[in-house]
C-alpha cells in the first residue's frame, strides 16, 4: 500500500544501526541508509515525537543453521553517532532479531499514545521485518522507511519489499515520510 497518511501520535524506531552492524558488507551503501534514518529522526525529534533506537548485544538462544555465535566486540552495540542520539530518546537493547521481545518497547509506546510506527534500519529482512510483523500483530498502523534500510542479502531485501512489507503496511521514501510530518505543521 503506498504512503497515505501519519498518525498524529507517531514514532520513529530505528533499528540496529549500530557500529558493529554497519560494518557488514550490506546491499545498498550503508551511508545512505543512515543518512536517511538521521533524517527522519531529526524530523521526528523537530515534530516532537518518539525516537527510538534500537541496538542488538546478543542472540536467542535457540539452534539455527545461520547466524553469528560468540562474543561481540566491546563496542559492537555503539549507536551510530550520526543519529544524533538525544537525551530524550528512547534505547531498547534487544537480545532477538524484533524489537519488542523481551523489552519494553509496547509499553513505552502505548504509554505515550503512540498509534503508528514508522521503521528503518537494518536488516531489512531480519530486524526491521520482525519488529514490523510484531508491530502489525499489536495493532499499530506501519510504515516502512524503504531507502532507510538495507539487507547483507539482496534477495531477502526485494522479498520483505515486494512480499512482507505491502502485507503489514504502507511503504514510502524517507522524503515522503518528512513531507508528510511538514504538512501537518
């Protein structure tokens, strides 16, 4: 569905943008992908509403045939400093691939009234995905940030677009998504 319209009462999550992340080989530049996220936060944070941030420290602890095991490197979970992180946004450290298990996340979203989620980051099809699919399963309206994020995958990436996304929400560019917050005043 393309982009029709924001929620008054919208957030922005942005996940996974992270140093140790960031550094992996990723199928559209990653410095256009943070790029775009910095911009929709900096217009989320200039409308005064929710930021937030989202890293990874670890994995479930389930069997699967794919996936890093170990120890990160110390400053693996470094928010990208080019978020502008900001004294009011808000950090949920994350221990699965969606964002809202185990955290606090819907509580603090349903705190602040909070009807619509707009998403970015990476992995398209892994993080950014899960965390829809759970957004989508809550009840909140979705959008998808679509040149705010980017997979190691390309093939994983075109499938949550073409086949996920459309599924759980609207998808739109980072200049729509601000244009749209703009027109509200």
């Amino acid at each position: 569905m393309p982009l029709t319209t924001l929620d008054p009462n919208s957030a922005l999550i942005v996940v996974d943008l992270q140093k140790g992340i960031a550094s992996f080989p990723s199928v559209h530049p990653m410095a256009d992908v943070v790029t775009n996220a910095s911009g929709l936060a900096a217009a989320f944070r200039r409308h005064d509403l929710p930021v937030v941030l989202v890293n990874v420290t670890g994995g479930a602890p389930g069997r699967a045939e794919q996936g890093y095991r170990g120890t990160f490197p110390a400053d693996f979970a470094d928010l990208l400093p080019e978020l502008g992180r900001q004294p009011r946004d808000h950090v949920v450290t994350k221990q699965t691939w969606g964002a809202f298990t185990g955290t606090d996340l819907d509580a603090y979203l349903r705190e602040a009234g909070v009807t619509q989620v707009v998403l970015c980051g990476v992995a398209t099809s892994i993080g950014v995905e899960s965390t829809a699919r759970y957004a989508h399963e809550l009840g909140f309206n979705v959008t998808l940030a679509v040149d705010a994020m980017t997979d190691m995958d390309a093939d994983a990436h075109a499938n949550s677009l073409a086949r996920i996304f459309p599924r759980l929400g609207e998808t739109g560019a980072t200049q729509e998504i601000i244009d749209l917050l703009d027109q509200r005043g």
